[in-house]
C-alpha cells in the first residue's frame, strides 16, 4: 500500500537537499554582527547608534559560551513536529533562566573600557535594570516580546532583548536542524514563534542562491522560497523596492519578483521587499552582494530605506529588536 510522505520525509531521502533550517552558532554570529555595525557605522546617519549597539553585541559574543539554557525534551520537539508547531513561544512564557542571561550581560555592560561608544542613557537604563526585582524584569521582558512597550520602557528595550537573544540563541544552538519543525504559517520562526527580522540570501554551499528568514530573537534561520511573501505568504504582487540614487524622492521598485531582474536595484545588498497582498514589506540582504552582510546590522543600517518606504503605501512587516520606538511612534 502506498503511503503519502509527511512534510520533512521527501527532504530526509535527500541527501543533497537544501537546508531547511540554519541554527545559531552564537560566538561567531555575535562577533561577526559586532564587526558588521562597526563597518557600517562610518558615514551613516545612524552611525553612533551602530557603534552603541556594536557595544551591547560585543558584550553577547563574549557571554556566549557561558550561558545556561533548560534542555529540550525529546517529547516537546515531538508534539511540535506532529503538530507543525514552534517548539516553544518565548513571549508567551520567558523562559526564567533568561535573567540570568541578563544578569551576566548587565555586569559584562559594566566593566570599565568594554562599552566606549554605549552613551549615558543606555548606561544608566543597564543600572536602573539589575535593580529590578525578577518580576519585574520578567514583565518588562513580555511587554518588550509582545510589542506592548510603555514610553519608559524604551531606553531599557534593547538591553533587554539583548539578553533574551542571548539566551534563546544559546538554546536553539543545542537543536540538531531534524529537530526544528516544519510550522505552519511558516511566517514564525520554528523554534521560538518570534518573527523574523529579515531575509538573508545566503552564498555558498548547500544554502547558496537560498533566501532564509532571519528570527528577530533566538537567530534560527529558516528557509522559505523567494517567490512568497515573508508575511502572509502570498504568491503575487511580491517587488523588490531600494534607494537607486540619492537625487531620486523614494524607492525604486523592481518590475517582478527577482531582484536580479532589475538592473537599477540589482546591485544593491539591501531591498525592501514588498507585498501587494498584505501591504507590508520586510527587507531582503543579499550576501551574493556583500558576503559580510549580516541580516539584523544591515537591516539596522538601512534605516534611510525605511524612512523612504514611509512614503510609500507598505508598513514594515516588524521591527529590529536592537531599535525599540516609543508606543506612539511603533
């Protein structure tokens, strides 16, 4: 009798398939995205942000190998993939053990001569949070995750979502890429539920020419075809939108889907990538471009495309979690 494969079975007899998932190697995706703002930072006009956060980063990539995560259960990745579900919802319930994740980062944020560019405020946001009580951080950490953030929670916001990608990063890096499921929408990442904070193209290899989404939190990658929208996954109307020259008002789109197709945006390593479906757009960075890219300080660095696409009739699909905006503005 013949028996139909299950999502993840037709790639396992495959042993030249392409990645469905890219997992976190948390020492050197850190060191590498600190070593990414700082390059990126010259000339920008977000330029001394970039070397604050390259600060807040530098801190992770030393934390990375000292940090303690809970063990998955054989039975949790089960159900998961039974149910094309994420393994698990960081903002619904925070794992506890985050704190002190944050613990370790306050006090790394610290030491004298390890933050140069991290200015006054953000210092002082560091020391007003290793003062809070457990639940009290557990309740800035749910407002931050579920994007319900008070005016005061601001300055404290990527402190704090750098700690919770330390320790998710830390945890989804224990996985075996068997173990991530295939979700459903596939718009979450499939280890934390996150969102993703960009697509990467990714060159060479077995992941080379393939578009990846970035999550904004524990850093998996999970692959997704370029032909939907990384939002509601819609088929059509999808265009590639960049900054062709700085005499031009906006954007310039792209006549189709590929960005390659488009000889005034082709060369460019970030695009806004646009749905005509859900009106939304998440940007594309193209390693083929620029192998040093790197998906959440390009996406950071490219925020003169986002002032742009605010003329434009496209909300941006989600946000970078070391760029936290005060309610009125999110």
């Amino acid at each position: 009798m013949q028996r139909i494969l299950q999502p993840g079975e037709i790639e396992a007899l495959d042993r030249t398939r392409m990645p469905h998932a890219r997992l976190p190697q948390p020492a050197s995706l850190f060191r590498e995205r600190a070593a990414r703002l700082q390059q990126q930072a010259p000339g920008n006009p977000i330029g001394g942000y970039l070397l604050a956060m390259s600060d807040i980063v530098q801190a992770q990539a030393a934390l990375a190998g000292r940090i303690q995560t809970s063990a998955w259960a054989p039975e949790a990745i089960a159900q998961a993939q039974a149910h094309a579900m994420p393994l698990c919802n960081a903002a619904e319930a925070p794992d506890p053990l985050w704190r002190a994740a944050l613990a370790q980062l306050l006090e790394q944020l610290g030491q004298s001569g390890q933050t140069p560019h991290l200015p006054a405020p953000l210092q002082q946001a560091a020391q007003a949070l290793a003062q809070l009580a457990p639940e009290a951080q557990d309740a800035l950490a749910g407002r931050i995750l579920n994007r319900r953030m008070m005016t005061d929670d601001v300055l404290a916001a990527p402190i704090v979502m750098a700690a919770l990608q330390l320790f998710y990063a830390h945890q989804a890096s224990q996985l075996r890429e068997a173990d991530v499921p295939y979700t459903q929408p596939m718009t979450i990442c499939p280890v934390c539920a996150s969102q993703p904070v960009a697509s990467v193209l990714r060159v060479g290899g077995a992941e080379g020419g393939l578009r990846f989404l970035h999550c904004s939190l524990c850093c998996t990658e999970w692959h997704m075809v370029r032909v939907k929208c990384s939002h509601c996954e819609s088929t059509g109307g999808i265009r590639y939108q960049g900054v062709v020259s700085a005499s031009q008002d906006g954007p310039e789109a792209s006549p189709d889907a590929h960005p390659e197709t488009s000889p005034d945006v082709s060369k460019q390593v970030v695009l806004a990538e646009t749905c005509d479906n859900c009106h939304t757009y998440r940007k594309l960075i193209n390693q083929e471009k620029d192998p040093s890219a790197e998906p959440l300080a390009d996406d950071l660095a490219s925020m003169t495309l986002d002032l742009l696409m605010g003329q434009t009739a496209y909300a941006r699909a989600s946000g970078n979690p070391l760029l936290a905006l005060a309610p009125e503005q999110a």
